[in-house]
C-alpha cells in the first residue's frame, strides 16, 4: 500500500522501481537514454538508493560513449562523475564506473559540427578542472587512472571507429583548454595526499613534468599555486623507487626555465625550502648521482642570487664552501674525510660548478667571513698555480689531468678576479701578489703546454687564456687604488713587466681578436691606475712606455668601429697619455719630442666626436709645459689646416649639436642668450632644487667648449695661424666665454629666484640686473666686432675684384699699344711713301741742338707694366697705387739698323685714375 503510493506520486519522466525493473530497462534503448534523466536517477531521493540501477544506466551510458564524450555532453558526463565520486566513499562498487569513464577520456573529444569546439569550450575547460578535482577520491585505481588519462593528452592516440556525423577534435584543441583550466594546479596540491601511495606520487610527479615541459601556462597555473615549493618540500619523501628526487628536480628545472625565474628562486629561498634541497643534494652526492647533483647546484646558484635566500643562515653555504676546497686543502672536515674523487669529467663538472657558486655567495658580505674561516684563499691560489707545480706536488697520487686543470686554474683566476678585491688583506697574507706575478711570468714563457680551454683562443701551446684571466685579476686588485698593494706591485716591477708584454704582443705576427685587445686594454688601465697619482712610477714608465703609447696613437681610429674593441683600446691609450705621461717633465718632453701632440691632433681629426672630450682634456694637461706650444701651433693637418683652426672648426660643430642660436656667419643671433643651447632654454621655465647642480655649471663637464677656452686661453686669441674670416668670428666668441658663462650663471639665479617667489633686497636686486645688463652689452660689443670682421673682409674682397679688374685692363691697353706699333711697323716697310712721309715728320719735329756737338736724341714711346700694387684708404679706382715698367717702342722714323735694346726703367708709384 505504501509502495503504491510511492509509485502514485513520483513524478512521470523519472524511472521508478518496479517488479520487473530489469526486464524493462533491458527493453530501453541506448539512443533514448538521455544525460537528464541518468542525472535525476543519481540525484532525485527517491531513486538515489538504487544502486544497482546506477550501476546498469551509468554502464549503458559509458558503452554508449565508448569512442569518446561528445563537447556537448561534457557538462552533464562531469556532474555525474562528481556524483559517482562522492558515492565512492561510501560504495566502491562505482569505482569500476569512474575508472572506465576516466579511460574514456584519454579519448578525443567529439564534435558534431564544426563550430562545436568554440561553442562547447568553457564546457571543455569545467570539465578538465572537475577532472582534476576527482584526485580527492582515495581510491589508488582512480587515482591512477587520472593521472593516466592527462598523460594520454600529449600522446597521439588514434580515435576508434566512429559514428556517421561525428568527428574528433583537432589535436591542439584539449591542450590549449586545459592551460585555462585548474587541472595543473589540482594535481599539484594533490600530492599532499599521496604520502602512502609512492607509486602514484610518482606517476603524478611524470605527469606534472610532462604539463611544465610543454607549456608555459601550464608553469604559470603550477607557480601560482606555489608548485616550487610544494615540490621542493615533498622531494625528499620515502621513495622505494629512487625516481622521485630525479622528476622533482626535472620538474623545477622546468619552472625556471619556462616559468618566472624569480618567483621560482623567492619560492625556493625559505627555510624549508633550502634545507630540502641540502638534503636532496647530500642525497645525491652520497649515492655519486652526478647529474642529480649538478642540476641540484645549479638550483642552488640561481637561489643564491636573491639577496633573501637563506643558504648562510641554514648551514647549507658553508658546507659548499667545504666541498669547493676539496681536494686542495687537507681538513679534518667529517663532510669530506672520507669523501674520494675519481678525477672524471663529472667530478669536473660538479667542482666548477662549486667554484662557481662562490662567487654568487660573495654578493653577501656575511659569506666573506665564512670563506676565511674555510681558508678559500688559500686553496684558490693553489688552484691557479702552473700545472707543473701542481703535478710536482701530486706526484705519485690521482689528480686532474691537464686539462682538467687548466680548467680548473681558469676558473680560480675568475673567481679571484672578484674575491680577491672583497678579501685584500687575505689575498696579500697568502701572497697573492706573488703568486699572480710568478703565474704572469709562466705566462709569457714559450715551454707550457696549455692554450686548449673554452676559455680563451689559440691551439695547443698558446697560454692566452691564462694571461687574460691573470690581467683581469692585477685590474680587479689595482682598480681598489690600495696604496700598499700598488706600491708591492711596482716594487717587484710590474710595469716594465707589462710594457714588456705589451709591446711583445704588439709585435706578434698573430691577428688581433676580441681576448688579445681585451688584453691590452687591461694592461694599459692597470698602468693608468698605478701611474696616476705618483711621480716616481711616471718615471718608471719612462721612455718605454712612451714609445708603447706612440705605438698605439699612430694606429689611429681606423678601426674605431670594428667590433673587437679598437674604440676601447683607443681611448684607454688617451688615458695612459693623461695618467701615465702629463705631470711628469722628463716623460712630457720625451712625449713632445718624439711628435706626441701631433699624434693627438692627428687623432683628434680622424677619430669619431665621443673621443674628443678625452683628447682635448689630455691637450689642454701638455699645454700646462711651454715646449708644447710650439708644437700645437706649428702642426698641419691635411690640407693645411692648422690646430687653432681644427680647435674652432669643432667649437662650431659642437654648437651645432647643441643647436646653439647663431646666424648665418656662425655669430650671435641673440644677444640676450649668447651660450644658450636649445636643451637649455627649455628648461628656463622650470625651478630646480637646492641640492640639485646648476645646469649652466653642469653644462662645462657636458660638452667641449669650455676645454677649448681653455687651450685657446694656453696658446692665445692673437696672432694665430691658418684663420679664415669664418674662424674669427667664431674666436670673437671663444674669446669671451667666461664672460658669458659667468653671466649665464647669474641669470639662472635670477631666474631661479623669481620663480620661486622670492624678491631679493634692492641692493642685490640692483647687482643682479647690473650684471645680466653687462653680460648683453658684452654680447652687443661681440656682435659689434663679428660685424666688423664681416665688413673688413667684404672689403677686402671688393678690393681684390677692382685690382683684378685694373689688372684685366692694363694687360688689355699694353696688348692694344704692341698690336698698333706692329701695324705702323709693317706699313712703313710696306710702302716707300709712307716711310718718306715718316722720315720727314721726324726730321721736322727734331728739336735744333744748342751746341753742334750736343747728341740728338729721338723721341721715344713707353709701354707700362703692373709689378707691385698698394691699396690706401680713398674709394675707386684713386685708392689704388701701382708700381710700373716701361720699355721704349721703336716709332716709324727710327732707323732700324740703328736701334738699341734699352732695359726696362721703374719709375715712382702713381695712382690709376679714370
């Protein structure tokens, strides 16, 4: 009775139980079994007990599904998957349900129209992150069956035969949504509860390197949900297999390189974190795990490089020290006594990377206490000591071969390349100093077999590598300005001894590469260095190294722009010129003998703008000795030009640059703003701190007008050679620089003060208005001059086109006199009547003589010649006096046989008139 009523009030479209429930479900059809009506079976409360039932309907729904769930059926399969699993608790008989459905989902998705992959996506997305929410169920088999299933993802599973109408998705298509889902965080927080279950810890671990190695997202979804951390923590768990310690450091390898390196390393760096990895590394080192434990160090290297990493604080530092000093040093250490190296390649590997990792320690100054107390030093300068001392003190013991130590001692020079300047006092009491110089020495000797390290060029033999390490060490120590240290170094004659290899690697017949000019660039900073503030080691550079510096100034800048590093060679050889030579007399007159300055100037034309500024500046220190004056004024460049002209020429280029405001003829176009460049006026409307440098101050350090002032100020602003009116105008200016950078620096106060608000009393008031007033009369008075300039020289030309022109027409005139003599010439030898008529002309225009025996001279014509002209102040054609010849020209009436040859006669300067 109360079943019929159950049955009465049930609703019509949910399966019920009756008698004979099986005979009628048998007689259901798979096509008319829809998602809704399995959902209310599991769901609805008066079915929900039916578990048999369940079990029928859920096995007819998966066999209907067996070739794969189509996207528009994801929804509902994922809601019923939920409602098995939370079933399983309570019924394991649904975990054969939930296994064969997750079976089925290693499957390809199916899709009926085309559009369905972009209609059914965030279906597809719930589905995968419910998917992943299924690792809740305790049961190993689903679990398993889980993990399996996202594996079978990036494998290329071929779709079973399907239904007409119906395709699988495209193979990217679940991957791109499962890296919008949860599915990779799911998992991961997962591993918590698989503590009891190695087996599948390890399978998940598989997993989650396969989802961190194939994509990034999926790194990112893994970082947010701490996945470093979590991993790092669970690494060192019971593990019967000996796989785990391997896949988790895979899987962090993967999240550095795929993920963000910073958020892994700040992940890492707790506490926890850190003892987990020392524990990992330990691990692996005790088991001669060699890949495991370089992978693990370099982890640990990347950590070391956050500021708040904890490896000092956990112990974890000092015990990696202890193992970089081995087998160097003999300690008593329990972490290494009984520890042997084999002396393989692997261990090479391992040992740099532990020497490496000391100089990402040294970043902490609380590490340089630990490598005292761990005698680092001492076991660096071992290491880096020839190998025939190292094989002396070996033999008849394992040790690296020379290749490995070659590698070995290079990587000790990098290392105390870095160290030594952070530990001095420890460097000098083991006698670094020596050491180096000594290694320095082996160097430049011809009998060493080294020269095969990826650390530097040349074949077997060449021992470039070293002497490049060995170099950068000396400029490290040398750069620190330590005035023991670099007093120890010249003691023991470190400057011929690097001149000498200079100059020896100069004359090689080798090509110049990137490590040999890398060299030479040390060389000369580590002699600028020891040179620059002591007269006595200027004297000790001596003339050797002025022919070094010679030398390299006479290469010039055609190689500026190689890319080998001409441009840096070239301007450290300025710097040895400034540190090594100026200051000293008997090194500056070497200099300037030998055509030093000339060299400079050479270089100062030729070499790009950036170069200038240092040239001009060691120009202006040599002018400071007067035997360089003549030197500067008498050089000529090509062309002729000459050094006050060079000087203005760059003075222009440089205004130009900085779009200074100057007319056409390079003056001033605005009084008011004589020095001003266009960066500076607009910033004339903004107020400055007080702390803050002026701009019209900071400006001189900027650019180079104020050094060539200055060398204008040693050499004069007078009598200069190879001036064109052009560079007058310009010298006008340099003339009153100071005048108007002066003037420029009280106005920005002025300025300054009245945008601030701040009126100054009348007498200051008064001072600075005088003074802005003088510095504007002072550009007025230039303009004046530029003027002037300008005017003489326009006059000057015009002077030259009259004198040309009086010229022209003097040659015209003695052409016309010479073509008419001719004429009358051949007429009266031409013709008899016109001789007669000549003849008698002369005879009657013959003036009587006083006394018989007086000479009668004939008449005689002249032709001028111009041979020296004088300009004077009158206007035209009057203001020019000429300097003439005259030659007699024979007349018509002189006899020909007769006449004599007369030498030209100058007369008195005259004036050309109209």
């Amino acid at each position: 009775m109360d079943s019929g009523k159950v049955v009465h009030r049930r609703k019509p479209d949910i399966p019920v139980s009756r008698p004979r429930a099986s005979d009628e479900n048998q007689q259901v059809s798979a096509k008319s079994l829809e998602l809704g009506m399995v959902i209310r079976l599991l769901e609805d409360p008066l079915t929900a007990n039916l578990k048999e039932r369940h079990l029928f309907v859920l096995k007819k729904l998966l066999k209907r599904n067996q070739i794969g769930f189509l996207l528009k059926e994801l929804k509902g399969i994922a809601k019923i998957l939920n409602i098995c699993a939370e079933k399983v608790k309570d019924h394991p008989e649904y975990v054969p349900i939930l296994c064969e459905a997750l079976n089925i989902c290693s499957l390809p998705f199916l899709k009926e129209k085309a559009s369905d992959e972009l209609n059914y996506a965030q279906d597809v997305v719930e589905f995968l992150s419910h998917m992943g929410c299924l690792m809740r169920v305790s049961d190993a088999e689903v679990r398993q069956q889980i993990v399996a299933s996202v594996q079978s993802f990036y494998s290329c599973v071929a779709p079973k035969q399907l239904l007409d109408g119906l395709q699988p998705t495209s193979p990217g298509y679940r991957l791109q949504l499962l890296e919008r889902s949860d599915l990779p965080q799911t998992l991961l927080l997962s591993m918590a509860a698989l503590e009891n279950q190695p087996a599948i810890k390890l399978q998940l671990l598989q997993t989650l390197q396969i989802l961190s190695s194939s994509s990034d997202l999926n790194c990112v979804l893994i970082l947010n949900a701490r996945g470093a951390e979590t991993i790092c923590l669970h690494m060192n768990e019971p593990d019967p297999s000996g796989q785990v310690l391997f896949r988790s450091s895979e899987i962090l390898w993967n999240l550095l390189e795929r993920g963000n390196k910073e958020e892994v390393t700040a992940q890492l760096s707790s506490m926890e974190c850190v003892l987990s990895l020392k524990e990992a590394f330990f691990t692996g080192f005790g088991r001669s795990d060699h890949q495991l434990t370089n992978e693990l160090l370099i982890i640990v290297a990347l950590i070391a490089e956050n500021p708040n990493s904890l490896l000092i604080e956990s112990s974890f530092a000092k015990d990696l020290v202890v193992l970089a000093t081995f087998p160097e040093l003999k300690t008593l250490n329990p972490l290494v006594r009984n520890l042997k190296f084999n002396f393989s390649n692997e261990d090479l590997k391992t040992k740099k990377l532990l020497l490496n990792l000391l100089v990402l320690l040294s970043r902490d100054f609380a590490a340089l206490q630990l490598f005292k107390e761990e005698r680092l030093m001492p076991a660096l300068l071992t290491l880096m000591k020839p190998s025939t001392a190292s094989s002396e003190r070996r033999s008849g013991s394992r040790h690296w071969s020379s290749t490995q130590q070659e590698e070995l001692q290079l990587q000790a020079l990098t290392i105390l390349a870095t160290i030594a300047p952070l530990m001095l006092e420890e460097y000098v009491s083991c006698q670094g100093i020596a050491c180096l110089l000594l290694l320095l020495d082996w160097c430049v000797r011809k009998d060493a077999l080294f020269g095969h390290s990826s650390h530097g060029t040349g074949g077997r033999g060449s021992k470039t590598a070293q002497m490049f390490h060995c170099i950068r060490v000396l400029r490290s120590v040398t750069s620190l300005c330590e005035d023991s240290v670099n007093q120890d170094l010249c003691d023991q004659g470190i400057i011929n001894q690097l001149l000498g290899i200079l100059m020896q690697m100069e004359a090689s017949p080798d090509e110049e590469d990137v490590v040999t000019l890398e060299i030479k660039l040390d060389i000369q900073l580590i002699l600028s260095l020891l040179c620059e503030s002591d007269m006595h080691r200027k004297e000790l550079f001596g003339s050797e190294g002025v022919e070094m510096v010679l030398h390299f100034l006479r290469k010039g800048s055609d190689r500026f722009y190689s890319g080998l590093g001409h441009n840096k060679l070239i301007l450290s050889t300025v710097d040895c010129v400034w540190s090594c030579i100026v200051g000293c007399y008997t090194t500056e007159d070497y200099f300037l003998a030998k055509e030093g300055v000339s060299l400079l100037l050479d270089l100062l034309i030729s070499s790009p703008r950036c170069v200038h500024c240092n040239i001009l500046a060691t120009l202006l220190e040599l002018c400071d000795n007067p035997n360089a004056l003549p030197h500067v004024l008498s050089w000529r460049g090509d062309g002729g030009q000459t050094a006050p002209g060079l000087l203005l020429q760059l003075w222009r280029e440089e205004e130009e640059e900085l779009q200074v405001s100057r007319n056409q003829h390079g003056g001033i176009a605005d009084p008011q703003r004589p020095l001003l460049s266009l960066h500076q006026q607009d910033d004339t409307k903004l107020s400055f701190p007080a702390d803050a440098q002026s701009p019209a101050v900071l400006e001189l350090s900027e650019n180079l007008r104020s050094k060539i002032y200055s060398i204008f100020c040693k050499i004069g602003f007078h009598d200069l050679p190879g001036l064109s009116t052009k560079h007058y105008v310009t010298l006008s200016i340099v003339r009153r620089y100071l005048d108007f950078k002066v003037g420029e620096a009280w106005e920005e106060i002025s300025r300054e003060l009245s945008l601030d608000g701040v009126r100054p009393i009348s007498p200051d008031d008064e001072a600075l208005s005088t003074i802005c007033k003088i510095t504007e009369d002072t550009a007025s008075r230039v303009v004046a001059e530029q003027n002037s300039i300008l005017e003489q020289r326009a006059k000057e030309e015009l002077s030259e086109e009259e004198l040309m022109y009086t010229e022209m027409k003097s040659h015209w005139k003695q052409r016309e006199l010479t073509a008419k003599s001719w004429d009358r010439y051949v007429s009266k030898t031409s013709n008899y009547e016109i001789l007669k008529e000549v003849r008698a002309q002369r005879e009657s225009s013959r003036p009587k003589p006083k006394h018989e025996g007086a000479a009668v001279h004939p008449t005689e014509h002249f032709i001028g010649q111009v041979m020296a002209v004088e300009s004077t102040d009158a206007q035209g054609p009057a203001g020019v006096k000429l300097m003439l010849t005259r030659a007699p020209i024979k007349t018509a009436g002189q006899d020909a046989v007769g006449a004599t040859t007369q030498d030209p006669e100058y007369f008195s300067t005259v004036s050309v008139k109209d």
